[in-house]
C-alpha cells in the first residue's frame, strides 16, 4: 500500500480497450467518457496517457438542431427533441455553430 501511495502520479496512464470507453463529439469538441471514468480523471489530472473514443461528427445537424439553454429544438418545425441537461454543453455547441460557420465561409475565399 506505501509503494502505491508513493508512486501516485509517476506511472504512465494505459489505455485498456475492455474498459476505457468514451464517445468525442467533434467539432464541439467534447469528449464523453462512459466507462473507466476514475482511471481517465486521473490521466487527465496528471497529463499523462490517451484513451481511444468513438468519433461523432455533429456539424451535420447545426443545420436542423439548435439550442437555448434549457432544451434542444428541431430548427424547421421549432419541436422540442429533448432536455438539455448542462446548459454549457449547449453554449459550446451554439459557439462551435458560430465558428464552423465562420471557418467554412473563409474556405470559400
């Protein structure tokens, strides 16, 4: 148990398939870790290792969902789809919209 306390922080975090599972939601940027939650925290605190994530890629609904805060919304019939549960991942969705808008605009110049 002292050797373990010990080398808290020195060890290299390992990525293990069977129990490391997360979802990255691009281009929003989020990564959502489903399983192995205290392993990948500890990597995240020491930055150290990296986890493999299924990608998602959700620039192809800023067109057709939108959201205010408390509640995602279809864009073309205003229907509510369902309960925002952190109104900060719909802030940084709403600004990921604004800044693929931009950067796909100047791709056109």
């Amino acid at each position: 148990m002292m050797e373990s306390i010990k080398n808290i922080g020195k060890n290299e975090f390992v990525f293990q398939r069977t129990n490391h599972k997360a979802y990255y939601f691009s281009p929003v940027n989020i990564c959502f870790v489903y399983n192995g939650n205290h392993s990948i925290g500890a990597g995240i605190g020491f930055k150290k290792g990296h986890i493999e994530a299924a990608e998602y890629d959700v620039s192809k609904i800023f067109d057709h969902v939108y959201a205010d805060g408390l509640w995602w919304y279809n864009r073309h019939s205003n229907q509510r789809l369902g309960n925002l549960l952190d109104f900060r991942i719909g802030i940084i969705y709403e600004i990921s919209k604004i800044k693929y808008q931009i950067e796909k605009e100047e791709g056109k110049k």
